[in-house]
C-alpha cells in the first residue's frame, strides 16, 4: 500500500474564502478590481457578496484561484 505525500496544489486545504479574505488583506478592493476584472470586487464589494458569485459562477472562481496561485508565486520571487 502506497500511501501519498503532502499535496502540491497550493489551494489544498484551502477554503474559497481564506482565499479571498488573503487577497483583499493583500491588494485591497480596488486594487483586486483592477488585476480580475469582475463586478463583485469592483462594485459595492464585501466578502460575502464576493463569495455568492464566486460559488455559482465557475469561470470568474477559476480567474480569482488562477490570481492565488500567481500571488504566491510573486511573492516567494522577491
């Protein structure tokens, strides 16, 4: 029996809103508007409101997973 190593995907374990609370601590409202385009960080944002549309909207989750994931990238460069 094989058993399996810590996961390299660095959203294992990671909650939808863990992700986005990082990212609003990180760049701010404005500033996650301006890198994903879409209107729940742009207009009247808030987490939860942000986290609705995430949930039921697959293409605009994968855009704000993909930015995570570039982040920690970015950041681990400097």
């Amino acid at each position: 029996m094989q058993t399996q190593g810590p996961s390299n995907d660095p959203l294992h374990g990671l909650t939808l809103e863990k992700i986005v609370t990082h990212l609003v601590e990180s760049y701010g409202w404005e500033e996650l508007g301006q890198q994903i385009r879409i209107n729940c960080f742009t207009s009247n944002p808030s987490i939860q409101s942000s986290l609705k549309f995430l949930r039921k909207t697959p293409w605009a989750r994968t855009k704000v997973e993909d930015f995570y994931k570039y982040s920690l990238r970015k950041h681990k460069l400097k």
